[in-house]
C-alpha cells in the first residue's frame, strides 16, 4: 500500500506570490506603457531558440506594446511572453506556422518603412503605437498581411501573459487554485 | 499530508484457466458498479478493460499552476486535439491522413491537454467511419469516468414515462419508484453536492453540503424564482463532506482544479470509477483485472446459446485469450458496448449476439449542446478578484418547457449549464479589441463580470439513428468498427433555436445584458452522452433487454451501460446508469444464487 502525498501548500507558493507582487511593486511608472522607451535587453536566457535576435527584440517590444506594464502591474517583457512563444514555435512541427511569425515581423518592419521610413525599433515609441494601431484596424476583419499578423500576435500574447505568473497573480490577482478549507467561497443559494 | 491512499499495481498475469462467476466488460460507471455490487455480493470477478491503468495523480497534476508546466498544460510536439471545424468539415476517419504522430478528441483542445492526452484513446488507432460524430473514448482504467463532467442528476417519470406524457418514443420498463431506492445508495456510497429544491421533474438527491453560487449567479437565481424556474448549485458528483467508507477518496477541498481542465481530480473528491468503486471492489478479494484486454467476441456454448465467457486481445503483445465466466456483463461504453454484441456473430445468434430483435445499435440517442448566451453583469465592472471557480461547477437550470406546457415546435426539453465571475483564464481578453493600457484594464476589469450558459437537449431515440460494424475499417488491433448513422433531426434543430431565445429572455429578465448568442449545434456526439444502442423494453421484439439489463435472448448476459436508456431525457445519465446497474446487478446475483442464470 503505497500513500499518495499530496502538500495542500505546495501549489500555493506565497512566496512567489509575494515576489511577483513585489516586481509589480518596483516597476510602474518607470514603463509606463506606449509612451516609454523600452529596456535595453529582453528578459530571455541565452540565445532565442527560434527567432533571429532582431526577430526577438521585435516580437519582445510588440508584445509589450500589447500589453504594458502600468501602474497595476508588469506587462508582456517581464511575464516572459516572447520567451515563452519562442520556445512553442522552436518545437512546432508545422513549417507553416513557423514561417507565418516569420513573414509577420517582416510585415511589421514593412508598415513601420511605410509610415515612418524606418523599421519599428528605430521609430519613436509614438511612431511604434502608430504602426500598431494601424494593424489593429482590421482586428475584426483582417485584410493586410500585418493586420493578419496582428490577430496572430495578440491571441498568442494574450495567451502567453495570461497564463504566466505575472499575469495571473499580479494582474489578475487570482484567488483561486488554493486549498479551502473551511467554507467555500460564495454565495448560497437560498 | 496523506489525502488518500492508492492501491498496490495490477498484475497483468491472471488467472484465465478457470471459470469466474462473471466476467465484466468495460471498467467506467457501469462495469465499476457492476464490480461493486457482485463483489459485495461474493461473486468471483474478473474485469477486463481496454486500456491501461494510468498513475492517474501524475496524469491530472490537478493544482498545477499553467507557468509551472513548460507548455502551459499543452500536449507535446506531435499531439494534435479535432476542432470543431474538423469534424465538420471532413468525413470520419478523422485521424487518417494527419500529419501528427497522435490525434485526440476535440476535449484535448479544452485546454491542459497534456493532462488527458494518455487518457483519452489515440484516434488514429481507433477509427470509425460513416456520417459526422464527434465521438470521446477513454481506455484507460475508470473510463471516461477519469475526467467525467461530474454533473450528477436524477432523472424522473416525464423520462420513464415520457410516453404517457406527451405520446413520443416508448416509456421505459421502470418507473422512477423502481430506481429511487438505488439512486440514494449511489449517492450514499459515492457523494453528492446540491441543493434541495423539490422539483418533479429532477428529483433532489442526499445532498452533502453544496457548492456555492458567484454574485451574478445570485442574481440570475433570483430573477428566476419570479419566472417560476429554477438556477441550482451544480449538483456535482463530488463528495464535499468526505466519505467514512473510501479510504481511497478525499473530501473536495474547492480546489476548482476540475472545472478548468477536461476534468479529473487527483485527490479524487470528483467520482471516478477506480477509487470509488473499483479499489473498495479490490479489497473485497473477490475482484481480479486484467487491464490491456480489448474484448471482441462474446463467447457463446453452441449447445446452450448461452455466453461462456469472452474473447480478448491484449492490447500490447496481441496475442488472443479467452476468459470463462457463468455471466457475462457488458459495459463498454454505449456505442462500444454494441459494437461487441454486433461482432459477437454466431449460428445461434447470426446477427450478432442478444439481437434477435435487430434493434443492436438502434434507438441511438443523446444530447444536443452548442447554444447558448454570455452576458454582462454591469454591477461587478471593475470590482476586486473574488474566488468564484473554486468548485466542480457552477450553476444548472432544470428543464422547463413541456412540463405544463406544450411547444408548438418540438417534444421534451432541455436544461442549461453555465457559470459566472472570476476563473483562471480571463477568456473575456481574446474578444476585447485593441491594445495596450487601456485593452489591459478592460480585460481587468471585465474579467470577472461574465455569466454564461449552454443548453443540453434530449435527442429523440429514433430507430433510424443507428451504428453496424464497417465491413471493410478495422482498428489498430484488426477489429472492425463501427459506422455511423446519425444525424439531428427537426425537433433538434427547433429545440435549440429555442434555447437561444429563452437564455437571452431569462439573462434579460435579471438585468443582465446579452453581450453574446451562440446559436449553432455542435457535431452530434459532443455532449459525450451517447445513449440508447441496446435498449430496455418488455417487448423482445422492439428491445433487448428487460428490466433488469438482462439480454431478452440470452439469460445469462447484462449490458449495464447507458446502451440500456430507452430515451436520453435532457438530464446527464452518469448517476441513471450507476443506479441501474446497481438495481440489474443485484437482480442478477439474486438469479445467479437461485442458479437461474
């Protein structure tokens, strides 16, 4: 007869609760979104897996300009969310959809030459929320090969950011996966 | 800390030179309760079941965290979950031709497919052929009971009696007298979680403490009760208050862990068929499994006509046994269960095995799912996180149409499952448009306002919606499969427009705005309710079992799965098909003693 061991605490972590409630803490209001200069350097370990490193350092700003660190809570750079895409198309075993992110930031670069005679990450950061406001014109109804790449972009951003740490505990704050041990939560039916 | 305790591995070297009491096919709901009752019973019992015995707590990870798994709970490279637009869009076999290594049911694609993916059966082993069906197996011990919904209701005499009441279909051979007492044993055995609310139509079981309701569930509660209908907590096959008698199972800590993956639940306060029945079978000593073994042939003695026993494949070696047994009890699932009594072909019974009335595969049945309403409730726009998906469901609202009343467009009814408030994924942040701050705080603010509902609707059982074998396809193991034919029909399709309209007028009627419709059906087969394929009657001619699960033709075979439901009512059938097997199986050891069988 062999026990199963399960540690009610051990899906909790308050310690790393506490650490990334104390990230979200010492970031804001240095980024403070579309109108700050970005990091110099991403958050990624060595080299990226997939991406070109100029490939990466687009992805990586992109992300954050979809979702950016504010006075709530850190944004796509610090949740990690190119690293983690990154990683999911290294081991993609569709070339299609590898070369789609591919010619997507190329199409980004493409829009950026258009409006702005240079590629995104030598535009200002006004200029940069212009490319991207453009792209997100169509988000409904997608026509451009940006304003395509730009659905693909988001879902996998919104996807990556709201399944790290950062995401759900600093922004979403999420009270749940816990054990309870006395009442539930809620309302009863009466 | 020990919540519960696993028993020591199977061996897959039993016994097969002697001759058990019974041998049962299939170990989900029915086959485990089987295995329960004859146990307990004395009988001597060999279960064979298709699939593995999976170190189940490693598979689920139920209170892993999405960041801590290197995929965020998705399968690896290779793995591929159906879409819905492929099962519309291509014929069955679903698989063939995929440029994955595996394929898996659409329920992969719920998000945490690495925790179903060795549950839930390889498609491309496993195909089937014929019209469109959106069809969820799981070999693995316990069945699909491994990652079961949990919603776990009674159905009542508008089901039994369905016929009286409105003239459609057949009533079934029991009333809801006849299944009462053993409703209450499941639910004392297994655990259940609700709310009383002395309904006719869906009545109340003995409830453990139940979950709770979010504050737009609250409100949507109340609004209703004026409309004369009812919300109640989702009545959850789950033991909230913990069981005295299965050391195998722990209370439900309302780690919500099952609500947000395909199902499972790792310290197994949700049933599954191992730990609630299986296990305690175990340790009656009367209880012998053999997993790996794909039955394909009821055996049966040319003399007598009766079963002698079953013919099985062991999955991974493939070489051929049989097992001898004075009982023979089939509980695959529905659509397997016929499939075995269709190859199960002999002189004495040429069109497969207990089939003498051609209604094998028949009368198939279940329930419609796709539409539904989201909405908004204003009130909770912006208001701080609560906890509100800390439980095995939220809410189910009961059928209420053709009770009283009687629709001009269509027979019978259907019931809605839904929920509101806070989760674990704000789903709310792929439809909010733009980017930036301000698509961050709406999707922050917003998280948590949304209540939505899905309908589940009874399909008719129509003689003309049915399953044969293939003549040509052949499983992995060189087993023929089976071809569908089965389709909705115009009661359906005019149920579910109807769902649409009465979801929108009850959100409406509580104040809360209609943000959201979905008015398509989903494949047939996507409710994972399939039903009907053997059923119950008094008349050997239009059915094939009695009462008691018991083959009309061959006294001494059972098939205790939901094949036996003679309608699919609206409401779930996991506890139906537990309290049946549970009223045959007793039936059954009582006939077997007397040596009847």
């Amino acid at each position: 007869m062999s026990d199963h061991r399960v540690d009610p605490q051990e899906g909790l972590s308050r310690r790393e609760m506490l650490e990334v409630t104390a990230a979200a803490l010492a970031t804001p209001l240095l980024h403070l979104g579309p109108t700050a200069a970005p990091p110099a350097t991403p958050i990624l370990q060595g080299a990226p897996k997939f991406f070109t490193g100029p490939e990466f350092a687009l992805l990586d700003e992109l992300s954050d300009l979809i979702i950016p660190t504010d006075a709530h809570s850190p944004g796509a750079r610090v949740a990690g969310v190119a690293t983690y895409i990154d990683f999911r198309l290294s081991e993609s075993p569709e070339p299609e959809q590898q070369a789609s992110w591919r010619s997507g930031l190329a199409a980004v670069d493409a829009l950026s030459k258009e409006l702005h005679g240079k590629p995104l990450l030598e535009a200002t950061p006004d200029q940069r929320v212009a490319v991207l406001t453009r792209m997100a014109a169509g988000e409904h109804d997608p026509k451009t090969p940006a304003e395509h790449f730009f659905q693909q972009l988001k879902g996998w951003t919104v996807r990556a950011y709201y399944t790290s740490k950062v995401g759900i505990h600093a922004d979403e704050q999420y009270k749940g996966n816990v054990y309870q041990r006395g009442e539930f939560a809620g309302y009863d039916a009466t | 800390m020990t919540l519960v305790k696993t028993p020591p591995p199977l061996s897959q070297d039993v016994d097969l030179s002697k001759t058990y009491d019974a041998v049962i096919v299939g170990s989900g709901a029915a086959g485990g309760m089987a295995a329960h009752v004859l146990t307990e019973q004395g009988m001597d019992v060999l279960l064979l079941e298709a699939g593995k015995k999976l170190p189940i707590e490693q598979e689920l990870r139920s209170m892993q965290w999405p960041y801590d798994h290197p995929r965020r709970g998705d399968a690896p490279p290779g793995y591929h979950s159906l879409s819905f637009n492929e099962y519309t869009i291509r014929t069955p076999p679903y698989a063939k031709g995929s440029t994955f290594k595996h394929v898996m049911s659409y329920v992969g694609g719920w998000g945490g497919s690495d925790y179903v993916k060795n549950i839930l059966v390889d498609e491309k082993d496993h195909p089937y052929t014929g019209t469109k069906y959106a069809w969820v197996r799981a070999r693995a011990l316990g069945g699909k009971t491994n990652i079961w919904g949990r919603l776990a209701l009674r159905l009542s005499d508008y089901d039994f009696k369905g016929k009286t009441h409105d003239g459609y279909g057949d009533d079934w051979p029991i009333s809801y007298a006849d299944i009462e007492p053993y409703y209450d044993r499941v639910d004392r055995y297994l655990g259940i979680s609700g709310v009383k609310e002395n309904l006719p139509h869906l009545p109340d079981s003995l409830f453990q403490r139940p979950n709770k309701l979010s504050f737009g569930e609250v409100k949507l509660r109340e609004s209703l009760k004026k409309m004369g209908r009812v919300l109640t907590p989702y009545r959850a096959g789950v033991t909230t208050d913990g069981l005295k008698h299965n050391k195998y199972r722990s209370k439900c800590y309302g780690r919500g862990a099952c609500d947000r993956r395909p199902g499972g639940c790792d310290i197994h306060a949700a049933f599954d068929s191992p730990t609630g029945l299986i296990y305690p079978a175990m340790d009656t000593g009367h209880l012998t499994i053999r997993t790996n073994s794909i039955a394909h042939e009821v055996l049966v003695d040319p003399n007598s006509g009766k079963a002698r026993g079953v013919a099985f494949v062991d999955s991974g070696t493939r070489k051929s046994y049989e097992a001898k047994a004075k009982v023979v009890i089939v509980g695959a699932s529905t659509l397997e269960s016929a499939r075995l009594l269709l190859l199960s072909r002999s002189p004495q019974h040429p069109n497969g095995i207990g089939n003498s009335s051609g209604h094998v595969g028949h009368n198939f049945c279940e329930h419609v799912m796709g539409p539904g309403v989201t909405g908004l409730v204003k009130d909770l726009v912006g208001k701080p996180p609560t906890l509100d998906d800390g439980r095995p469901g939220g809410f189910y609202i009961p059928r209420f149409r053709n009770l009283k009343d009687r629709q001009p467009g269509f027979v019978r009814g259907y019931g809605f499952e839904g929920s509101g408030g806070f989760s674990i994924f704000p789903g709310n942040a792929f439809g909010t448009p733009g980017f930036g701050a301000q698509f961050k705080k709406d999707v922050r603010d917003h998280a948590g306002a949304f209540i939505g509902m899905g309908g589940f609707g009874e399909v008719l059982s129509r003689y003309e919606n049915y399953v044969d074998l293939d003549p040509d396809a052949k499983d992995a193991w060189g087993i023929p499969t089976l071809r569908f034919h089965y389709q909705f029909g115009d009661n359906e399709k005019k149920m579910c427009e109807d769902m649409v309209v009465a979801g929108r007028e009850m959100l409406e009627a509580a104040g809360i705005e209609v943000v959201g419709t979905d008015e398509k059906m989903l494949t047939e087969g996507w409710s994972i309710h399939e039903l009907g394929t053997a059923r119950m009657g008094s008349d050997p001619k239009t059915s094939v079992l009695n009462q008691f699960q018991q083959s009309h033709d061959v006294k001494n075979l059972f098939v205790v799965d939901g094949s036996s439901h003679v309608s699919a009512s609206c409401q779930n059938p996991t506890w139906t098909i537990m309290a049946l097997a549970w009223r045959s199986c007793e039936y059954l050891a009582g006939e077997f003693k007397k040596g009847n069988l």
